[in-house]
C-alpha cells in the first residue's frame, strides 16, 4: 500500500461545478497537508497549506482535513476553466521534518 | 521577482551518456530539493541540501544520480550512464526554511529529460 493514493482522474466537469479533489494516507505521523496545482509542462505551485484536521478556506478553494479517517480533500466551487490542471497532494510530518510526499495527482478538466 | 529556474528545459540523449540538470534556486533560499516526475506518478524525492550542513541524498535511486550545491546556490543534478528509466521530469524546489512548520516550498519549470 502507498503511503498516499490520489485517484489519477481524469475528472472531467462543466463550468461553475463544485469539484472535490480527495486523497487517503497511510502514514499516521503525517501532520502538514498541502495541495499543489501544476499546470501542463509548468511545476507545481502551493494552493492550500493546512495542519492537523479541519477546514482553511481560501476564495473559492477549501481544505479539508480528517486525521481520524486518514483523509483529506480539496474543494473548489464555481469551477472555472481556468482550474483545468493537475492537483497534487502532499503531506509530511512534524515541524522538524521537511521530507513532502506526493500523491500521483488528479487531472482536472473544467468544460466552458 | 524571479523564481525558480531550471536549464535546460528540455533534453534528449542517448542511453549511455552522461546529463548534467541545472537549478537556480530564489535568491537567499537556503534549501533546495530535487524531484523526479514519471509518467503517472507523484513527485519522488531525490536530495535535499539545507545551507552548510551534509544533504540528504536517502532518495537517489542509484549511485548514477549525484547532485552537487555550490555555494549555497546554484545546483546541478548529473546522471551518468543514462538508461531509458530515467526519462522523467525533473523539478527542483527552493524554500526559505524560517520555520520548518509552515515551509514551503516553490518549484521550477522542471527539465523534461528523454533518454532514447
């Protein structure tokens, strides 16, 4: 089992669509949950950063995390075609660690 | 501001030959991380260099993989005797380590590398 499994997709929705964006993991020590957008032939780039469980809202996006289900997600609401990209997740562990692992992401088309 | 860069963008050679990858990292950031991105996978880890101190090199996959920071900055990743598993994307990332808590860290455009 990976320490982190992320659906590949492709997840195809219309315009204005809410999208949910999940990710499992195995790893009980991981603390830092984050969410990477990458766009085609671009690197990443840090959407959402939150620790432990709950929500952090951020405009149309919002984190969500669940430690006691080992699970987190990414919402985004009135979807634009603008959000058509790859999202990756990444958590690691406690403050001293720096070590991310990486989901294998999900590719997200928004359809005008 | 300038960001992450990476050179060459892109870069076919011949299995056998040896690759050098280049990172330049955002000005003062004193960590740096090289990544490798396959076709369909996540982002695995390679080095990791955090100013003066030893890296962290747990992620190289083979002693083909060496990577060097010269002070302090500037990056190269050399892969020698390529073979044709090493096509990937290859991303390095800098970050400002002030507080290892809330890091984070940015990312270049990545050398997409075909070894044929």
């Amino acid at each position: 089992q990976k320490e982190v499994e992320q659906d590949p997709g492709p997840l195809s929705v219309p315009e204005g669509a809410i999208v949910s964006l999940n990710c499992t993991y195995s790893n009980s020590a991981f603390q830092y949950f984050m969410w990477y957008r990458q766009y085609s032939r671009k690197g990443p780039e840090l959407l959402m950063y939150t620790y432990s469980s709950g929500n952090k809202e951020d405009g149309r996006f919002t984190a969500q995390v669940d430690k006691s289900s080992k699970y987190i997600s990414l919402f985004i609401r009135d979807s634009q075609p603008s959000d058509s990209a790859t999202y990756l997740c990444a958590m690691k562990a406690g403050a001293g660690s720096y070590q991310l692992t990486f989901g294998k992401g999900t590719k997200l088309s928004v359809i005008p | 501001g300038a960001g992450v860069s990476q050179s060459p963008s892109n870069k076919v050679t011949e299995k056998g030959k040896d690759v050098e990858l280049r990172c330049d990292p955002i000005s003062g950031h004193t960590a740096l991380y090289w990544y490798r991105q396959s076709l369909g996978q996540g982002l695995e880890f390679l080095i990791y260099f955090q100013g003066n101190s030893a890296p962290d090199k747990s992620g190289l996959p083979s002693d083909r993989f060496s990577a060097e920071r010269t002070g302090g900055s500037v990056s190269t990743l050399t892969i020698q005797r390529t073979q044709q598993e090493d096509s990937a994307v290859y991303l390095c990332a800098s970050s400002d380590v002030l507080d290892g808590s809330k890091e984070t860290q940015y990312f270049g455009p990545g050398t997409r590398l075909l070894v044929l």
